[in-house]
C-alpha cells in the first residue's frame, strides 16, 4: 500500500504537467503567450466559445445572446441605439467588448489592426467602430461596411505609449454601433494583431 501511494505522489507533478497545465494554458491564452507570439497571431477578443465570450459587457438596452447560426456560434444583437459618439462611457456607447489589463501593455507603442467578422443586415449606411486604451487616447470612430453576410473588416490604430504608473486598473474596449436603428448585428469574432 505504500509503495502504490509512493508511486502515485511521484507521478501527480507529472501528469499535472503533461495534462492540466496545457488545459490551463488553453483557459488562460493571454498569461501565457509570448508578447511577439501574440501581436502576430492575434488576440482573440471575442467570440461566443469560452474563454473569450467574458470580453462582452452586457449592456440592459441592447437584446443581445450567442446563438448557434450556419454551424457557428456567434453573438446576435438588436436594438443597438445609434450613439452620441460622445465616449463618455464606452460601455453605454453601443456593443462593447473589453480585453483583460494585460492587453495594456501588450500593445503600447505599436500599431495594430482590428480585425472583426460580422455581419449587418438592415445596415442603412456604416458601422462605427472604435479601439480605446481606457486612459490615453482612442482610434476615433472608424467607418465599417459590412452586409448581410458574414465578412472580414478591419482597421488599424497605434497605440500611444505610457508610463507603466498610468496604466492600473486600465483595460482597453472595442466598441461597435451600427447607425440604423433596425440594424441587427452579428458577431462572429474579434481579434486584435499587430498591423501586417
């Protein structure tokens, strides 16, 4: 009995190593990649498969859920007020999505590129997009056309630098508003990468 409880106190450390520090990895992508691995692959910010659907902040007037459409989970929302374009508050300024803090510094000084897979139907005219750093400047809002299929958008913004003292507590938004009021917007994903 206590050669067998010897032998399985030897190989937990191994096989927390070899299967559930990969799993850990996979739930926790950004602690763990490398800054230059992420800015050329991308950040996934968003999309309606765990762990990146935590990036949506709800917002109580927007009817918004991930629904299961042509094989793909995707984020269907409606009732997207056309915004002041005021950024007082990024979250109320349309369908927000917010990265963790450590994309603060990931992207400091370095130009990337938005990229976002959507669709807009009853799209009368653009979707405004804009990436704010949530202390030190924002892209202004960009002008997107999606239809209603399924496409890739992007646009691209340097990030200022910072001193690290003014970057506590500082998460970075991406922020979407349709100009229709009868827009209906589809998400399929948002990533965020070093511009090519």
């Amino acid at each position: 009995m206590g050669r067998v409880l010897g032998a399985v106190l030897i190989l937990l450390p191994i096989v927390g190593v070899m299967f559930v520090a990969p799993l850990l990895n996979a739930f926790s992508p950004v602690e763990r990649i490398p800054e230059s691995e992420v800015l050329a692959k991308g950040w996934e910010l968003f999309s309606c498969e765990q762990p990146f659907a935590a990036a949506f902040v709800a917002n109580p007037s927007i009817v918004a859920e991930c629904k299961l459409v042509e094989g793909h989970k995707v984020l269907v929302a409606e009732d997207i007020k056309p915004s002041t374009l005021s950024a007082t508050k990024w979250a109320s300024e349309g369908l927000a999505f917010q990265f963790s803090g450590n994309a603060t510094h990931q992207f400091l000084g370095k130009e990337i590129s938005i990229v976002i897979e959507a669709s807009c139907e009853n799209c009368n005219g653009a979707v405004k997009a804009v990436y704010a750093t949530g202390a030190f400047g924002n892209s202004d809002w960009r002008d997107l056309a999606f239809t209603g299929t399924i496409s890739e958008q992007a646009f691209s913004y340097t990030v200022p630098d910072a001193a690290p003292a003014r970057l506590t507590g500082v998460k970075p938004w991406v922020v979407l508003n349709p100009q229709s009021k009868d827009a209906k917007l589809t998400i399929r994903r948002i990533l965020v990468k070093a511009a090519e």
